[in-house]
C-alpha cells in the first residue's frame, strides 16, 4: 500500500502545457500514473502526448468529464495561487503544488481556504509525492526509488533524491514519499504525512528529512513521542548553516529561538526519534533502529 | 527584502498611522534647514539596515539648527557595523510618557498573520519577550477576513492602554494590518510606539521587511532595495537567480537545492573541513547559470578547492558540466576540484569534464573527505 496516491488516482497536470508542465507529465506518464487530463486555460479541446491526454479550459470542466480526484500544479508562481483556489473549488480533494516563489499573503490566503473546503495540499515548493510501482504526482525521479516499506517524508527536493538513492543502494525499498516543501507557509506538515504513514500496514518505518527555520520538526518531535509507534529515524540539514536571517523582533518572538540544527536535533533525541549524523548514515540507523525493536 | 525607516514611515503615513513630523536629509545643511522649519529643535537619525543605532551614536538630539548641522556632519560620516550613513531622518523630538510594541508578522506553525503587542516597547523587546513573555499579547488575523477592529481592541485592553488612547490605537493597528497586506511584508512593527506627554499615539520607529517572491507585484519597493547591506557576490549571484551566501570557510561549494546545499556543507564540516559558501544553483540550471555561479564562487580569494555537487533531476548533469567547461576556459582557476554527478544525464557529464583533471566523487562522503583533502593541501 501507499499514503495519498496509489493506481487509484486519477491525476490533472495544471499548467500541461508549459516546458515543465509538459515534460513532467511525460515522466509521470512513463512511471504508469494515471494521468486523466490536462489544463491550460485557452487550450481547452487540444490533447497532449501523441493524443493521451485531453487539455481543458478550467479545473471543473476537466473533473466532471474524466473524474480527476488529484491535482499536481505546475503553474508559475504569480497564477499559481489561482489555480489553487481553482482545484479546491472544483471539489478536488488532493492539490500537489510544484511551483516555487509563491508569496507568503498569498499561501496563508490559499491554506486557510483549502482547509475550510478540507483539501489537503502538499506543498508548494516541493518535488511532490512518488507511490513506487504505483503513481507519482511531481518530479521525484522514478529509477532512484525501489519499492518496500520506508515511509520518507522531507522539506527539501534535490536531499530527498539523496536520501532515496541512499536507500535504494542500501538495498531499502520506500512505500511513499512525500516532499511538503520548503516554504515558510505550506500545505500538510510532518505530522500530517507521520499520522498517514502511522496508520498505513505497508508502511514499518519512516524517514524524516528536515531543515533548519521554523519549528515544524520540532513539533513533530512532541509528536511522534505521543502518537507514532513505528520506528522514526531523522536527518537535519544545516547543522553548519549561518544563523539565518532573522526576522526583526517579531520573528524572535513568534519562533522562541527555535529553529536552529542544534535545537531541532535536540528535540528528537529527547522524543526517543534517532538522528542520522549525515545523509548517507541514513539507512544504517534505519536498519539498526529495526534491528533493535 | 529590508527598507529604512523614513521609507516605512512614508508608507506609515499613507496608512493613517502618525508618525512625528520630519523630513530626510543627505547633507548636513539640509539638515539645518529642516530643523529651523521643525523649530529648531530636532532628533537625527542616521538610516541603516542594522539594529543598535542608537548605542553606535547614530541618534542624536539637536537642540538648534547649529547642532543639527554639526551632529548631521558627523552621523554622515559614519559607518554602523560596516555599513555607511548616506541619510538622516531629521524629525521633531518627541516628549515621551511611555514606549509600547506593535507588530504583525507571519506565524509558520499557524499559517496565519499574528498581530503582536507589548505594553514594554523599545529597544529591549526581544529580552521582555524572553524573560516576561506574559507582557507580550498576540492574536491571529484570519487572512481572509482581516483584522477585526474587536482584535485590536482586545490588544489594547491585553495592554492596560488608557481606554482614552483605544480609538486611535484601532485606528493605528488597521493601519499597520494595511501596511502589511498591501505591500506583501512578511514583518511590519512599530517599535517604539509611544504615548507622548500630551497624550497622542505615535510610531517612533519603524521597521518592514517585504516579501522577496512578491516583488514582482511591487515594482516600487524592488526600487526601495539598499545594495550596501549585502555583499556584491551576493548582488551578482541574484543578478542570475542564484541564491550565494558567503561563509568563511575554503571549500567553496556548488550543489543543486537548498536542502542538499546545506547538506553538503555538513559533509564537509564532519571531514574536518570549512564550507566557504553556500550556493544553490536552482532547478534545471543552464550552463550560463552554472558558469556565473562558478565564477561568484572563484571570486572568494579565500578558496582552497571546490566541491560540486550536483542531483540531476530537473537539472541535467551534462548542461552543468558544460557551465563548469565554459567558466573554467574563462577564469582558469588554479584550485582543486571535486565533482560528483548523480542522475539525469551524470555520465555524459562526467565524460565532459574527464579531460579537465578534476576529482570526481560516487558518493557525497567521498566528495566531501576528497576536497578537504585537497583544501589541506594533500
């Protein structure tokens, strides 16, 4: 099995047509997901891929006429907020948004609306999520990822890729793995994605990959000392980072001196989670962890 | 993105908020003037991007246009923490009973704005917030609804503010939510604002910090941006999309992604060695992109050798080795060289680079342990 996509899904690219658009939907296509249907506002009625996919004019068009029940947005950032609201009001209740540089107003606008309408969104800023053997709805390169029962779940994109093709030369294969983006203001968090893999029978255990800023891995500390049973191994990139640009005062104060490397390693060995020293330690502790229980 | 204080002020004052009467200067005599038109008394204010103005002297009180000229000479003069005075807000002084905080900021954890308040304002905010959180109030702005005057009236009782002060502090708060909203901050906050003696709110100081991916949207704040806070090869790096900070280190670093960027910087530091910078090249980098990125990071004289790093995904590993091919033809650089290339397209650009006597890594380990080698000079 698998979290949030799996041979069931029914995928829309919106932006098909664009340079990414287009070539992602390809590989996505090439990985046998489902891709449905495509949407390009004024290409509406054109088809892509040798005539595989249809392109629509708008998001409710093309869920009512293939049945998209998922979105991956590959829209630049200044329409990207748009399309968001667009998939959430067309009753889609999966958006995976790629683009980056989304502004910050805007992303607090979109989250607070989807999560009126109960649509989860992963992302933006973010390689999106890759169900091996089953569907990908991103752009995590399908032949660095084998199939098996590693939960991974991760802020960045290009160190995701790292961790997964640690894995697989390591021999380990991964049920899903989730990249929820790099920004400030974004979609499903850690918790959100450790609670689907949690209750997930083909998933044994996970691998979180965190950065420094904010305090969402030390919020997924807390929490996966009070609800994960499964065994949770974590890597925190930028132990070597400068102190990053504060925000004036008020970031201080919202953040408490959270957010550096030191703090969020502390956290998760005080929660029981063990910490992989570097990237490619990754899957040894993840072995030694199960070898342990 | 940071902008001065008379520029926050200026934006203050179309919101409604007051601010105390004054003007900017670039030359001692206008400061002069100014303060003759002030009456003859004023505070000036040197304007720079750094915190601790006034422990540095770059606050002064005038007490005629003779001493405005005189303390203008001098606070023009100045540099703060590195960072050179071009301009003095000269601005009326100001009789204060008592200093408050007000600011408004993103909340991660709540993916909401959060309007915060102290009845304690000034330059020691960040020490109330620490020692006696319980004087600082905070309330979330639903970001679709916007501030309700009922939020701000509550934050103005939280702070005990006399209730003669409480339309004009609703009226104030309104504003800085506006200041907020329509200029794409991602931190506005009046510090501090004050009660004067005879009984009026004004903002004292002022500080906003906009959002670098809404500038496209504000083309009058991308004008506001101050190039003598950041380092050149900082300036040039996002010239081309490039996103450099320079560390002091002398392994120089070019990795695809920030995650793997920050990554590979730890890899170095558990070998033993010091990252000189961090350097994302971004996804799906052209060789152009590539070859400006490596001449930024050879401009740093302190490198001993340099580590790429690259993942191709989006980025193709034979565009970067064609990027490193063109920059290296260009600089000729005299320092070692480990590359590794993993994923789309990596053996075609390890082929490229094969004639160009670099190292080349399989893993992040081996690249790591390889250029502090190298940078040690072995």
């Amino acid at each position: 099995m698998s979290i949030l996509i799996d041979r069931k899904t029914r995928l829309l690219v919106q932006g098909i047509s664009g340079n990414e658009g287009i070539y992602h939907t390809q590989q996505m296509v090439a990985y046998s997901t489902n891709v449905v249907a495509g949407v390009t506002p004024r290409k509406g009625g054109e088809w892509v891929l040798d005539g595989k996919i249809p392109v629509f004019d708008s998001v409710k068009l093309a869920a009512e006429a293939t049945g998209a029940n998922a979105s991956v947005i590959f829209v630049p950032a200044r329409f990207a907020p748009d399309a968001m609201f667009e998939a959430a009001d067309a009753e889609l209740p999966l958006v995976i948004c790629i683009t980056e540089g989304i502004p910050a107003q805007d992303m607090m606008r979109v989250q607070t609306y989807l999560g009126i309408k109960g649509v989860r969104l992963v992302g933006p800023n973010c390689p999106g999520i890759l169900s091996p053997g089953k569907a990908k709805a991103g752009i995590i390169p399908g032949d660095i990822v084998g199939r098996g029962n590693v939960g991974v779940v991760s802020r960045s994109g290009t160190l995701t890729y790292e961790v997964l093709y640690a894995l697989k030369r390591a021999g380990l294969g991964v049920s899903t793995c989730v990249g929820i983006g790099g920004d400030a203001i974004h979609g499903m968090n850690f918790m959100d994605v450790l609670s689907l893999f949690e209750a997930d029978p083909h998933t044994d255990r996970m691998v979180l990959i965190g950065e420094i800023g904010g305090c969402e891995e030390e919020d997924a500390a807390e929490f996966i000392a009070r609800e994960i049973t499964k065994p949770v191994v974590a890597f925190v990139a930028g132990q070597t980072a400068p102190p990053g640009k504060r925000m004036g005062h008020a970031g201080a104060i919202i953040e408490q001196g959270q957010g550096t490397a030191r703090e969020k390693i502390r956290a998760f060995l005080a929660a029981g989670v063990r910490v992989a020293n570097h990237v490619e330690e990754i899957p040894e502790v993840l072995t030694a962890v199960v070898e342990k229980e | 993105m940071k902008i001065h204080e008379y520029q926050c002020k200026q934006i203050f004052s179309r919101c409604r908020i007051p601010i105390p009467r004054g003007q900017v200067a670039v030359t001692a005599s206008e400061a002069k003037h100014i303060t003759e038109e002030l009456g003859g008394r004023a505070v000036i204010k040197a304007q720079v991007l750094v915190g601790g103005r006034g422990r540095a002297g770059g606050i002064r009180l005038a007490k005629s246009p003779e001493e405005s000229e005189e303390l203008a000479t001098n606070i023009l003069a100045m540099d703060i923490k590195g960072l050179p005075v071009h301009k003095v807000l000269v601005e009326e002084a100001v009789n204060i009973e008592k200093e408050i905080y007000l600011g408004i900021t993103n909340d991660r954890r709540a993916k909401m704005p959060v309007m915060i308040v102290s009845s304690e304002g000034g330059a020691n905010i960040e020490e109330i917030a620490s020692q006696s959180p319980e004087k600082i109030f905070k309330v979330l702005v639903h970001p679709l609804l916007g501030l309700r005057d009922y939020q701000a009236r509550d934050l103005a009782a939280d702070i005990d503010l006399p209730r003669i002060l409480w339309r004009s502090f609703i009226e104030i708060a309104r504003g800085l939510w506006e200041t907020y909203v329509e200029n794409d901050a991602t931190l506005a906050e009046i510090n501090p604002l004050v009660i004067s003696n005879d009984q009026h709110l004004l903002a004292l100081d002022g500080k906003m910090e906009i959002d670098e991916n809404a500038l496209f949207r504000h083309s009058n704040l991308a004008d506001l941006r101050d190039l003598d806070v950041e380092d050149p090869a900082e300036v040039e790096a996002r010239k081309y999309g490039l996103s450099y900070v320079k560390l002091d280190g002398n392994i120089g670093c070019m990795v695809n992604g920030a995650g793997l960027a920050m990554a590979t910087m730890d890899m170095i530091k558990l070998h033993g060695g010091t990252p000189a910078n961090f350097l994302d090249v971004g996804g799906g980098a052209s060789a152009e992109k590539v070859a400006a990125a490596f001449r930024i990071i050879l401009s740093d004289l302190n490198i001993r050798a340099v580590l790429i790093n690259i993942f191709g995904g989006i980025t193709r590993c034979d565009e970067v080795a064609r990027g490193i091919l063109s920059a290296i033809a260009d600089v000729q650089p005299s320092v070692p060289m480990v590359v590794r290339f993993v994923g789309t397209n990596a053996a075609q650009g390890l082929q490229m680079i094969a004639e160009a006597r670099m190292e080349t890594a399989e893993t992040l380990g081996e690249a790591a342990r390889k250029s502090v080698a190298l940078a040690a000079g072995g």
